[in-house]
C-alpha cells in the first residue's frame, strides 16, 4: 500500500459541491484530510471539513477564504483548483450559407474569468500562505485534453484550459524552491452532471473516440488529484496528467 502522507493536511478543493469537486473533496477526506470545500452553490462538508461560499473570479473573496481557511484548520498543504464552466458555441456559426451566429463576449468572458482567472486568484492566494508557512505543499490545476487538442465549438474553453497548462509550467518553475509543486489533470469525457447534459448523439461520439470505449467516472479524476498531492509523486511538478481513458483527437 503506497503511503500518501496526507493524513491531516488540510486541502481547498474549488467547485466543491458536485461532480469531480465532490468526488475529490470526499477522496482527500477519505485520506484522513481536512476538506474546504468551496462553490459558488449550496453544498455539504465533508466529515471534518468546512463548507465556504465562494466565487472565485472575486479576488477579495478568494483572500478572505483562504485566510478563514488557515484560522480554522491550519496551513494548506493542498489546493486543487477545479471549478469550471463551460458556455460553448462556435466562433461563427454559419447556416444554409447566411450567417446564424457568433460567440458573444460574454460567452468568451464567463469562461475565462472562473475557468483561468479563478485559478490565478486561488493559486496566488493559496500559494503566499504555502510560503509563509514555510511547509510546502501542491497545487493541482483542471485543465482538459481538449487544451491540449482543441474541440469544435469551444473557443472559450479550450483557451481556458490550455491557459491552465501554460500557468502549471510557469508556476512549477516558480514556486519549486519553496517546496511546493504544481502539476495539471486533463481529464477526458467525465460523466458529471455537465456532461450528462449534452445531447445524446455528441456523447456517443465522444465515447467512440476513446479507445476505453466508456466515460470516465469522477472518482477517476480524484484519484488522480490525490496521487498527484500525494508523498508517491514528490518529484512530480510542472507536468500535465491526462486521464482520459486513452483518447486521441481526430480518431
């Protein structure tokens, strides 16, 4: 049995109150850690843990968070940032040759504020107290592999989660010294409420791109984030970790 070494850290998870979120906060629980859960919606603690109202595009929330964070569990050893939206549409939509539509900027700017910049608020809040504290810690960023292979109608997405990557590699290159280790998870086709919400012909597709021939399932997602967090990957950092049941675009 690999020892985590997570027996009593204390652990943000961001969208906390379903789908990967939960399945992660309950995981670290399950670890013997102590959970912020925090959303933008009602949700449950976890045993041990504390529940928090926040929305991470706001800065001065994300502060005032961490900082309650620390007051009542103790220093963070781990954050996983894995709030997210998605508001898709293509870039120009086109129909019998006259043009049917184009992605809004509010489209383009609700994605990017909580699925990039509530990542930069969470981590650069997180990542001060880390270094203050002096004990090191990881941070574990939710990308996707469509930022890594891009996807039809998600402009506003895939810049999101290929930005994640881009701040993954730059933040494990500036916080290594400080002990703490950022790394990144591109999750492929999850069946979370979200997904379950796209049409059934498009799901089908996307189960028949990955070779595993299923979706994945949320617990796989969160078991991954735990390795990552764990004492098993202490040399892991700067490195993006898809779990998407080996798919490959275009095939």
């Amino acid at each position: 049995m690999i020892e985590t070494g997570l027996k009593d850290k204390v652990v943000i998870v961001t969208g906390g109150a379903a789908g990967i979120g939960k399945a992660t906060a309950r995981r670290f629980a399950q670890e013997g850690c102590r959970v912020a859960s925090w959303d933008v919606k009602d949700g449950e603690p976890e045993p041990g843990g504390i529940f928090q109202m926040v929305d991470v595009t706001d800065s001065a929330a994300v502060d005032a968070a961490v900082d309650e964070v620390v007051e009542r569990l103790g220093a963070v050893r781990v954050l996983v940032n894995n709030a997210g939206i998605l508001r898709d549409g293509q870039l120009v939509r086109v129909k019998e040759g006259a043009l049917a539509g184009l992605m809004s900027d509010e489209q383009f700017d609700s994605v990017i504020s909580v699925n990039l910049k509530g990542v930069f608020h969470s981590t650069r809040a997180v990542a001060k107290h880390m270094i203050v504290a002096g004990t090191g810690g990881a941070i574990l960023n939710a990308s996707s592999v469509v930022g890594l292979y891009g996807n039809f109608g998600q402009t506003n997405y895939v810049a999101s989660k290929a930005g994640v990557i881009g701040m993954t590699k730059v933040w494990a290159r500036e916080l290594g010294k400080y002990g703490i280790r950022v790394n990144a998870v591109a999750p492929g086709f999850i069946a979370t409420e979200m997904v379950k919400s796209i049409p059934e012909k498009i799901l089908q597709g996307m189960v028949a791109r990955t070779p595993m021939q299923r979706m994945g399932q949320p617990e796989d997602i969160a078991n991954a984030y735990l390795w990552l967090a764990s004492d098993a990957a202490s040399f892991v950092s700067g490195a993006v970790l898809s779990v998407d049941g080996g798919a490959v675009t275009g095939t």
